[in-house]
C-alpha cells in the first residue's frame, strides 16, 4: 500500500487525513492476477531508473486515471542514457492486459536481465 498525504487546495500544508492509494482499486483496469506483481516490478523499475513514477497527476484522482490509461513514455531525460533493452522490459511488464503482460519467467529471461 502506498499511502499518500492530502494536501489542502489554498497551500501545500498536509492535512492529518491520509489517503491511501491501492493496486487492488485498479484491478478492473489491470487485472486482479500474479500479472499485477509484474506490473508492479515495472513501475519499480522505472522509479529506478528514472527518479519519477511512471504515472502521475496533480492529485489521486488524476493519478488514478494516468494508471487506468496505462499511458507512459520514455522522454524524461534520464531516460536519454537507459538502454533500450531496460526500456523493453519495462514496456513489457507495465502492458495494461493482463494477459499480454510479461510473466515473472519471461523477464527473468529479458535481455537486460540476462546482462
């Protein structure tokens, strides 16, 4: 679970009430599977690579919907030294259907893993 503060509209103070953001909310849009782990190892891995998620909004709600979409890209600028291979993988595992979705065994045997 990944817990969010909620910040007031008038000022970026937080408010006590948190807000917390969970993959089991999404599971219309992704898939209530093991695939969900996968895309979870590839938002980490673009967190890793990059510093930033790979969807975001300017509150919940508006992150909510940039993972319904399942839109990204790759034109961050730390993205300009990742291997292309890195951002197969992570292309591969952030596939919104579930059934299209890398497994755990193919991105074990990704190129960029196997490096």
């Amino acid at each position: 679970i990944l817990e969010l503060p909620k910040f007031s509209k008038k000022s970026n103070t937080k408010i006590n009430q948190k807000e917390q953001l969970c993959i089991w909310h999404l599971k219309s849009s992704m898939g209530n599977t093991k695939g969900v782990d996968n895309w979870a190892c590839g938002v980490i891995l673009y967190i890793l690579l990059c510093g930033r998620p790979p969807f975001y909004g300017k509150d919940i709600q508006a992150i909510l919907l940039s993972i319904k979409k399942g839109i990204f890209t790759f034109d961050r600028e730390p993205f300009y030294k990742v291997s292309n291979d890195a951002k197969d993988l992570i292309s591969k595992l952030l596939v919104k259907d579930p059934v299209k979705r890398y497994t755990a065994l193919k991105a074990y045997e990704h190129p960029w893993v196997k490096k």
